[in-house]
C-alpha cells in the first residue's frame, strides 16, 4: 500500500524544491557572502540586525532575497536589475576587484547544491539543474556591466570633488582672480589676433 502511495506521489521539480527550501537557501547564501569580508567585519555583519547600525548587512540580505525570487520566476533582466545594482554598488565602493564584486552570484550555485543536494538525486534533477545554474551564470555578464557602470560613477564623483577642492584652495589663495584675469587677457589677445589675420 506505502508502494503504491509512494508510487502515485506527485513527483517534485527543481523549483518546487527552491521555493520549499527558499528561507534556508537565502540564509546560507547571505553568510557565505558575508564570509568573503574580514573576521571583524563578518562577525558584525552577520550579528546585527538592526537596518541602521548594519545597513550593509540589511542592503545584502534584502537584496539577495529579491534577486532569488526574481530568478525563481524566470524573471527578465529589468526585473532583476534593481537587486542586483543595489548588492554590486556597495562592492564598487568598497574597492572590490570585478571578480570579487560579481563572484557572490556564483555562491548561490554551490548553496544550493549543498542544500538540495540529496533531494536532487533522490529526485533525479540533475538535468533541471543545469539552465538554472547557466541562469545565474548568465547573471556575471549583466553583473560585471553594473560594476563598472558604478565604477564609473564613483570615477566622476571624485573628479568633481577634486575640482571644487582645486577651485576652494584658488579661490582662498586669492589666484582665481588672476587666472580669470589672464584668461580674459589671452581671449582678448586671440580675438585681436583673429581679427588682424581677417
């Protein structure tokens, strides 16, 4: 009788067993991600709950709690974009190399193998498996572009705070008025020159 009901048992996919396995899944992604940081930091990051004093530890743990669902759905790039840019951006901040900023994608793989592990061969999902973890492979690509876009970003950020700081330190040395005055000495000079050629 166990036989038979064993037998008729709806058979369970790959994703059935994500969604079931989700909260545990997250859990272990969000502290194999967090082991990539120093002790100290790790310890703090891990520890703390509250959203203000860990607003890194937050960021991570909502973030990549989103990004699972987004690709439990299959969903398309604008939808995962968001979590993505939000985990990548504290990377680029943090002076992460692009291999170390984009590799907390790859976690996810060997969590899941760790976690589902006996559960995808008891069910026979190794096929399953595989577009799903060439999913997430596929999410380095759009990764590493939200990188150096945030690269970038942070590039042109301290450029700016350069040149007010360059334009602060003229201007209380008094040497603004000067390059103004030679500016307007060598565009006068030049429309002079311009006009004798004519």
């Amino acid at each position: 009788m166990q036989g038979r009901e064993e037998k008729h048992k709806p058979r369970m996919n790959l994703y059935d067993l994500l969604s079931e396995k989700k909260s545990r899944i997250i859990e272990k992604w969000f502290n194999a991600i967090i082991d990539d940081y120093p002790e100290d930091s790790s310890h703090f990051l891990k520890k703390q709950k509250d959203q203000f004093l860990n607003p890194i530890g937050h960021t991570i743990s909502h973030n990549i709690g989103g990004l699972f669902d987004t690709i439990l759905h299959d969903a398309e790039s604008e939808q995962i974009y968001p979590f993505l840019d939000e985990i990548i951006k504290i990377h680029a901040i943090q002076n992460f190399s692009p291999s170390k900023a984009v590799s907390f994608i790859f976690l996810l793989k060997a969590v899941v193998r760790d976690e589902l592990g006996n559960d995808i061969a008891r069910h026979n999902l190794s096929a399953a498996l595989r577009p799903f973890e060439a999913h997430i492979d596929n999410l380095t690509f759009l990764s590493f572009d939200i990188y150096m876009k945030c690269r970038e970003r942070i590039f042109d950020i301290r450029v700016n705070e350069i040149k007010t700081m360059t334009f602060r330190l003229l201007k209380r040395a008094n040497l603004i008025a000067e390059i103004e005055e030679h500016e307007s000495e060598f565009n006068a000079e030049t429309v002079l020159s311009q006009n004798i050629k004519g």
